[in-house]
C-alpha cells in the first residue's frame, strides 16, 4: 500500500502543554507504519468556544503513513487518551487533541471522520503552522491556503519557538 501524505493538527492548554505537543510528535513518529516528516513551529493561541480557560499551544505535523484514515484516528485518539485526555464537554480544556487535517487529497465525511478537517479554513492556529511546513498545500475543495489564512488576520497568534 502507497503511503498517505498526512497533516495532524496538535493543540494542547492543560498539564504542561509545550511538554504534551512535544510527547505527541515523538508518538506520532512511533506509530505503525508511519514516519513524522516535519512539523511547525509551537504557536500559543486564544481559546475558542469556552473562553474560560488557559490559552492553546498548537502545531501541525506533516506524517506519512500506512495507515488508512479511520485506523490513523484510532491511533490519534489513542496518543490523546494515553496522555490523559479526558473527553466530557465540547470545546473544554485538554491535555491533548489531535486532528487530521488533510490525507492526501482524500475528501470524506464519515460517521466520526470528515477529511478535509471542516474547521480548518477558519483558523488561524491550523493555518498559520500548515502554511510554515507546507506553503504550497492545497486544500481540497477550497484551494490555497494563503487566502484562507488571510480570512483569519483578525485571529491572535504567537510563534514562541
């Protein structure tokens, strides 16, 4: 099987949160069949949604995989679950959360998997470290990437390494 060229979204604002994206690449790398490519930069955005909580450290990851796409979020709920994320309300404060932002150019949207990631396009903290590792990327059925980033120039965000 010919290896997916994926994008995994990385947030984290509880327990240390440099730390947890940190663990989070290293797993990512560690998964079967799978080989972490590259990742961005760390970025301390606000929150979204719940506004009462710390704010976000957030990156993305480029991987090649294996994996099919449904197997992959196994996987990426597991890393999640192992570094004790706890899942109780929508928007609420994590340890970690991973997302697949885009597999290929895959379009899918099945039940617990959407692909592209259908929030993405509207933020900042997704597209700012997407466009540092894959400037060129395009996303299906939107296009470029720099427009879309452009969209979200009123969203707050701080490179911090």
């Amino acid at each position: 099987m010919k290896k997916g060229l994926v994008f995994i979204a990385l947030g984290s604002n509880l327990e240390t949160p440099i730390s947890q994206i940190q663990r989070a690449f290293n797993e990512l790398g560690q998964l079967p069949g799978t080989q972490l490519i590259k990742h961005s930069s760390l970025y301390r955005s606000a929150p979204v949604g719940r506004l009462d909580q710390p704010d976000f450290i957030n990156a993305v990851a480029q991987i090649k995989t294996d994996l099919a796409p449904l197997d992959l979020l196994s996987a990426l709920l597991a890393i999640e679950h192992k570094q004790g994320r706890v899942r109780e309300l929508l928007n609420a404060p994590r340890t970690l959360d991973l997302d697949i932002l885009l597999y290929d150019a895959l379009q899918c949207n099945d039940a617990g998997l959407i692909i592209p990631h259908p929030r993405m396009i509207h933020r900042a903290f997704v597209l700012q470290p997407l466009i540092e590792i894959a400037p060129d990327c395009q996303i299906p059925g939107y296009g470029p990437i720099a427009p879309l980033l452009a969209a979200c120039k009123d969203q707050e965000l701080l490179k911090i390494n």
